[in-house]
C-alpha cells in the first residue's frame, strides 16, 4: 500500500470505529508488519488537524486512537445535543467511583467505610457499565474481593492512562468548582487521599 493510501485508510478506520483503535488492531486490518509506519501516520494526521484548525482531532486514549471534536466547540455540541437522552452517572456512582480511581484496589467494605453508606447498587450499577472490575482478592480472613477501574473507566473520561488522572490539589479545584455550579456536597478530601495515588510517589 503506498504511503498516501496508508494515511487515508489509517484515517478511515480510526474515524469508523466507535472505540480507541489500537495500533495492533490497525496492523491486523491492513496486513501491515511495521508498527512505527502506523504511529507517524497517526502522527502526521494528528499535526495536519491542528495545524489546518480542524473541527476534529485524534486523541490517544486508553491504549488506543480516537476521533473526537475539538474542545473549541464544545458551546455548539452541547446545544446540538441539549434534548438527546444522556444515561449520566449518579452523584453516589461518580463518589464510589473516585474513590475507587484513586485508592485501587480496595475492597466493597473499604469503599463503604469511606463513604459510610451501603453502596452494594452502585457497585452494580458501575459493574454493569464496566467502569470497574474485580481485579484480585485481599489476603485477609474472607479473602473479599478488591475492585478497579477498566480501560472502559479511561475511555468515558478521555483518559490515556491512570497517570493522567488529576493530581490531588487539582482534584480538589476540580471539586469545589463543580460544587459551586451545581450545589453539590464534597467528598471529605481525608477520604480520596491514597497512599499510592497515580503519579504520586507512595
């Protein structure tokens, strides 16, 4: 395939696809060997939709590429799709599920006593939507089950890894500008911190 052609088609299937394309999975639809020719044309397609201004972009998320629209229009797609059902997170799943992000693995008991109510619904409701997973068992009497996220998790907030999750201080402004838009109740911060928090030293 010459080298033009390869681009257009790279092109087409990360813009076909409904999830992050992986460059294995590129290679396997194409029939290609070569890995790096795949990442500089991503690359390459990457640079011409910035530098052209283009209403689309492609991102690396979870391990794979995605087209999305530019975060310049977010005012006009959020008009486009005001009245378009949206299945949200509840305000209980969201505070389980930052918990989680942060402090994984831990167990169901962990996350209740943190959040001090019974959250066996939201485990379910975050399970069903494959945001977490059980990843292992805790090495004490029981041996319960300990929980994380997915790469589903990474895809829905447009994350490349856990390493991009915000740092705590960070969250934290995140937390309190939320609050202050939408009268929401904040998480205590004594219950998100981890001792092993993505980008943190332990």
């Amino acid at each position: 395939m010459e080298e033009n052609n390869l681009k257009s088609a790279i092109e087409a299937l990360i813009f076909a696809s409904d999830k992050p394309l992986t460059i294995e999975q590129i290679k396997k639809v194409l029939g290609i060997q070569e890995a790096a020719g795949v990442r500089k044309n991503i690359d390459e397609l990457k640079t011409e939709y910035e530098a052209q201004n283009r209403g689309l972009r492609i991102v690396e998320i979870a391990g794979g590429f995605q087209m999305i629209t530019s975060t310049v229009f977010a005012p006009f797609l959020k008009k486009l799709f005001k009245c378009r059902f949206s299945d949200k997170l509840s305000k209980p799943a969201l505070e389980s599920l930052a918990i989680i992000a942060y402090k994984q693995p831990l167990t169901r008991a962990e996350i209740e006593s943190l959040r001090n109510v019974n959250v066996d619904g939201v485990m379910k409701s975050l399970l069903d939507k494959n945001l977490i997973r059980i990843c292992g068992r805790k090495k004490i009497p029981g041996r319960p089950f300990v929980y994380g996220t997915t790469r589903q998790f990474l895809e829905h907030f447009g994350l490349k890894s856990l390493d991009d999750l915000p740092k705590m201080d960070e969250f934290s402004a995140m937390a309190k500008e939320m609050e202050a838009k939408a009268d929401i109740e904040p998480i205590p911060e004594e219950n998100l911190e981890a001792k092993n928090v993505p980008g943190q030293n332990a």
